[in-house]
C-alpha cells in the first residue's frame, strides 16, 4: 500500500514539471519572432509636408522671373477635371500681358523688393563694370539667364556689367544694347512699384548710380 502513495506523488510531480515545461516553451515561441507572421514591424506611412503658400491680394505687386513686375488684377475660381483650382491673374504692364498662376504653383512667384534691396542695388549700380574675357555669345547667354532668374540683385548686376555710360549706339553692339534695355526696364519697373515714384524719377535715381546723368548733362 505505501508503495502505491508514493507512485502516485512521483507521477503528479512529473506531470507538473511537463506543464511547467509547455508553459516555457509557449511562451519563448510568442518571444522568438518568425518572419512573415504575427510580429512584423508596424510600417507607418509619412506624411508630406504641406506646401508653404504665400497668400497675396488684390492690387499686390508680384515677380515673375520670365516676365517682371506684375499686378494681381483677380484671384479666380475654376474646375478643371472635377478638381477645384485657385488662380490669380497678373497683370504685366510693361510686355501687355496677362499671367494665369496657380495658387498651389506659385514657386516662381515671390514679392517685390524691399527698400533696403533697393537700396543696395543703387550701391551695386555704382560699382565698376565687370567684363569677362570669354565669347559674347556665352556671356550673353549668362546674363539672359540672370535677368530671367527673378533675383534683383543679378538683375542689377547685368544693367551695371552692360552699362556703357553714354546712350551712342556705335558703343554698344546691338544684341549687347537689347539685353541693356531689357535689364534696365526689369530693374526700373521693380524700382517703381517699391519707391512708389514716377518713371521719370526712377529714370534719374538709376543714370545717376550708372554715371549716365553726367554724360547727359555734358552732351547738352
């Protein structure tokens, strides 16, 4: 009979070890992560940063690189494929044109100058003129590429470089003069939109920076 006691204490023993075992097991299988089941990483998608918008008015002077200074005459509605658009009509005095920009692509566009920007184009107008060695032709693909750039200050830097201080047309080749003409008119029309003065203002403010004014007065 005490045998049988012991027997059954034995067997109850390994019976509880073996639970104890399976427990372990069970739970170092949840721990051990197997690939392509129930422990795959969270893959979180990223957002995209919204687009900074600046938000202009009616009446605001804007630039647009490949044209100049304009004037937002409207800001319009329109659908276009089921999809709502936003736009605004710029109004470009100086070439009689009208620009249809898209709110949600106006990179290109940015604000007229401040006056301290002004300012330091008149300093740059005043330095000297610098003339690289290389072909007209490169060179002049240079500066077509500043004046389209939309940066004032480039822009400055062309009227300076291509300034011959006189307006005699022997001094200045033809394509030299009309990419002059082309900086020149870009500059004044941004001159004017910021000091808020007449043409003829501008006009004199910028030959007297470029040394013309001189010229001017002793040629009469």
């Amino acid at each position: 009979m005490p045998k049988k006691k012991k027997t059954k204490k034995l067997k109850k023993t390994k019976r509880a070890k073996n639970l104890k075992i399976k427990q372990a097991l069970k739970t170092t299988e949840k721990k051990t992560s197997v690939p392509g089941q129930e422990d795959k990483p969270e893959i979180k998608k990223v957002k995209k940063q919204p687009t900074e918008k600046r938000v202009y008015n009616l009446k605001d002077f804007v630039v647009y690189p490949k044209h100049g200074v304009g004037k937002i005459i409207a800001v319009e509605k329109a659908t276009i494929g089921e999809i709502d658009i936003q736009f605004y009509k710029i109004l470009v005095e100086k070439e009689k044109l009208t620009l249809t920009v898209p709110i949600n692509q106006q990179s290109k566009l940015r604000p007229i100058s401040t006056i301290n920007q002004i300012n330091k184009c008149i300093s740059i107008l005043k330095t000297k003129p610098k003339i690289k060695r290389t072909m007209w032709s490169r060179r002049a693909q240079e500066y077509d590429q500043k004046i389209n750039s939309g940066k004032i200050y480039e822009l400055a830097e062309v009227v300076k470089d291509l300034n011959k201080n006189t307006d005699i047309i022997a001094d200045q080749s033809y394509s030299e003069r009309q990419l002059f003409e082309k900086a020149y008119d870009r500059l004044k029309s941004e001159f004017e939109a910021v000091l808020k003065v007449s043409p003829e203002e501008v006009q004199k403010k910028m030959d007297k920076a470029l040394g013309r004014a001189k010229i001017l007065e002793d040629a009469q």
